[in-house]
C-alpha cells in the first residue's frame, strides 16, 4: 500500500515534468523563430539605412565639387548639410 502511493505520486511528478518539458520545448521553437525573424528584418533595415547614408555622402561630395548646382539648396532643405553663413 505504503509504495503503491508513492508510485503513483512520482509518476504524477513524472507526468508534470514531461508536459513542462513539451511546452518549454514548444516555446524555444517558436521564440527561435521570432528571432530569426527579427534578424533578418534589422539586417534589411541596417542595409537601408547604409544605402541612404551613403546617398547623403555621395551627394554632399557632388555639392562640394560642383557648388552652383542646385543640389546644395536641396540638401540644405533636407537639413543633410548645414547652411553656410
């Protein structure tokens, strides 16, 4: 009697560990997934944010050797240079 009870309850917390198991396991899986997710969208944004600094550069250097070109009052009204006093 004394090790049927104490049978059953070990199987309970075998039981218990098995689900808890299953659902850490569940969540890993899908955590990982987010997270690749997340990845390759900052990857994406970080190469967008590159391509446009160097826009920004290209064009200020273009300014610079050519500086009646109407494209230094564009930068300046998108603030990417500063206006000269």
């Amino acid at each position: 009697m004394k090790n049927d009870n104490i049978s059953t309850a070990l199987n309970l917390v075998l039981a218990l560990l098995v689900i808890l198991g299953v659902v850490f396991a569940l969540r890993t899986i899908f955590l990982t997934r987010e997270l690749r997710t997340l990845q390759l969208q900052a990857t994406q944004a970080n190469a967008y944010v590159m391509g446009i600094e160097g826009l920004a550069n290209d064009t200020i250097a273009y300014s610079q050797k050519n500086p009646n070109a109407d494209i230094l009052r564009i930068l300046q009204d998108a603030q990417a240079k500063p206006a000269t006093r």
